[in-house]
C-alpha cells in the first residue's frame, strides 16, 4: 500500500470526526458542508481502494493475508457512505454523532491496513 495515502485517508477522516463532532456538540444535524466533507473522504477511500487492488493484481501480497486485506479495503470504502446514509434518516444532532463515529472507525480501518499490509 502507499502509506502516504493510508495517512491521507486517516487523517481526513479524523477531521471529519471532529467537525462532525463539534456540530453534534452544538445540536446540529449534518448540512450540506458535511456531506461534501464526507465526499471528499470516501473518494480518497475509493482511490485506496482501487491502489490496493492494483498492487494485489500486481503481484503484491499483504502481510496477514489477501482475503482479510480485501475484506478491510471493501469496509473502509463503506464506512462513510454508510454513516451518510444514516445521518440521512436521522436529521437531528445524532446524525452528525453518527458521522463522527463512522469517521473514527474508518481511521482505525486505515490502521489496521497497514499492519495487514505489513507496516
């Protein structure tokens, strides 16, 4: 994998946990500015998605197995699409938590693709 995108994926989504959070932490539901944010985070997810697959059809082996590394490659991209969908259905101040924590979760994702990936 390119550790440089894994940091660039971690870290945006970090950010968006913490915008997400701050929002939550002043009764805001997610707005439009959020879900831009949340765009921006998947597409850099996607483009990891897409390296890792690559690199896998290139003859790359992760370090802890193909099939867990496919399984946390194909999670990291859903993550925040998922928590954008929910965030839909709940437009109160608890579809912003529920962006914030998809977020956390998809940085902890991207520390575990690179242990799998031999980091």
């Amino acid at each position: 994998m390119i550790d440089a995108l894994t940091l660039a994926v971690g870290l945006t989504a970090l950010a968006l946990a913490a915008w997400c959070g701050f929002a939550f932490s002043r009764d805001q539901a997610t707005k439009d500015w959020h879900f831009i944010g949340m765009a921006v985070v998947t597409l850099l997810a996607v483009i990891q998605l897409a390296v890792g697959v690559v690199r896998l059809v290139g003859g790359d082996k992760p370090h802890q197995g193909t099939t867990i590394f496919v399984a946390y490659l194909l999670g990291s991209a859903a993550a925040i699409p998922a928590a954008a969908f929910m965030s839909l259905a709940e437009r109160t101040r608890w579809g912003s938590a529920t962006v914030a924590a998809g977020a956390v979760i998809l940085a902890v994702l991207e520390v575990r693709l690179y242990d799998i990936w031999g980091g």
